[in-house]
C-alpha cells in the first residue's frame, strides 16, 4: 500500500503547547520532528562561540540570526514526512521555506496570554530526554522526570522579562504568519490537557485524510 507523505508545520505563541503536541503527532503520524529551539539549544550547550551567541538571543527573548537558524534548518530538514515547530517564526522565513519545499497544512495553536504565562513559569524540562512538565502536566516526584528519571530544570528563557518579551516577538514577528498561510490553516485551541488537544487535532487531520499509522 502506497503511504502517502505529509509535510506540517506547528505554529503558536511560546507555552502554547507546541513542542509537546508535535512530539505526540510525530509519534502517531510517523513524522520526524525538527524543533529549531530544541536544534538551537543543542548548539547553545556545546559552549562554542555560536553556543554563546545563541545564549546572548535567548536570554533577551528575541530571534536567533536568519543566518544561524536557516543553516540549522537546511541541514536537518527530510524531504518529507516532517513536523516543523518553531520554523518559520517571521515572514522572510516563511519565504525562505517556500523556496526549499511546499508545505500541505499548518497547525495554529492558540491559548489566551493569560494562560499562558502561568504555563511558561511553571514549566520544567527534562534535562535527558526532555519531557515538559508543568501546572496541567505535574511530575510524580518534584525535580525528577517520569519518564527516564531525568533532572528537571526551568529553561533560561523561562523567566518573566524573556517571556513578555518572547509573547511581544510573537506578536510582531511570527502572528502575521497566520494570515499568509491561510487556506493552509487547520485552527487548534490548545487551552486543554494535551491528550484533549492531540485527540482534536488528530480529528482535524483525520478529515483532511491524514492517518495515524500503526
Ligand atoms: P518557544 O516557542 O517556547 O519560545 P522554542 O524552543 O521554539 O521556544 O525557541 C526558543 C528560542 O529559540 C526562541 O525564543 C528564539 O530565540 C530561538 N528560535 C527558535 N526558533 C527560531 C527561529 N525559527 N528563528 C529565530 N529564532 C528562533
């Protein structure tokens, strides 16, 4: 049977849900899943001179160079089968991904900025294999991951200056995105636990005949 190939992106302000709602698509879907946050703080940690200015970016809360995360994307990107999330974050990006490939839907989860501050500061990130946790996700024992028995820790950036500052970038840079994919859009609210969200959006795509897959 000919299984047919789907190219996604996730879009939506930062503690949306995002991250977490592409890891469980790409489960289900079958999909690889190409995080240009998650690609960016792997560089950041290796203490490189690109590492650090990587650093210097997220602790403000604004964009990383054009130049920097359009490289990261080119040399990770598959040709197809792919959940892009955190790609593109403005215009000229949407631009530059056209050029590589043809996207066929773009999830658009919103959550109200109220809602969302609460998450960010809240949130805790495995430092192994990195699995959030948060006021909707607690962990079973404080400080360590279920899943592998992890470390959490609070990201950097998830601090009440960089988050206003990160809702203001989103505001500015990447919200007119949902106006420039349009007919692309598939509207997701991702205020709600994650399976609730996984199981609309599942629905959504379902309609638009992309299936989970064994
Ligand atoms: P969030 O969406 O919660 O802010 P991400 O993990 O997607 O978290 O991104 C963290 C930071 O990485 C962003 O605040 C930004 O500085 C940088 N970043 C990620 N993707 C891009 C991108 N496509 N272009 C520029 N900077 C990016």
């Amino acid at each position: 049977m000919k299984v047919s190939l789907v190219k996604l992106i996730i879009l939506g302000p930062p503690g949306t849900g995002k991250g977490t709602l592409a890891v469980e698509l790409a489960q289900k879907l079958k999909l690889k899943h190409i995080s240009t946050g998650d690609l960016l703080r792997e560089e950041a940690k290796k203490g490189s001179s690109l590492g650090r200015e990587i650093n210097q970016v997220f602790i403000k809360g604004g964009l990383v160079s054009e130049e920097i995360v359009g490289n990261l994307l080119e040399n990770n990107l598959p040709e197809d089968n792919f959940i892009l999330d955190g790609y593109p974050r403005d215009l000229n990006q949407a631009k530059r991904l056209e050029k590589i490939t043809e996207i066929d839907y773009v999830i658009n989860l919103h959550t109200p900025f109220e809602i969302i501050i609460e998450r960010l500061s809240s949130r805790r990130v495995c430092m192994d294999c990195k699995a959030v946790y948060g006021i909707n996700v607690p962990s079973k024992r404080e400080g360590i991951c279920d899943k592998c028995g992890g470390r959490l820790i609070q990201r950097k950036d998830d601090n009440p200056e960089t988050i206003a500052e990160r809702l203001e970038t989103y505001k500015k840079e990447t919200e007119p995105l949902i106006k420039y994919y349009n007919n692309k859009i598939i509207n997701i609210d991702g205020n709600d636990i994650p399976s609730k969200v996984l199981n609309i959006t599942l629905k959504e795509l379902d309609d638009r005949n992309i299936k989970v897959r064994a």
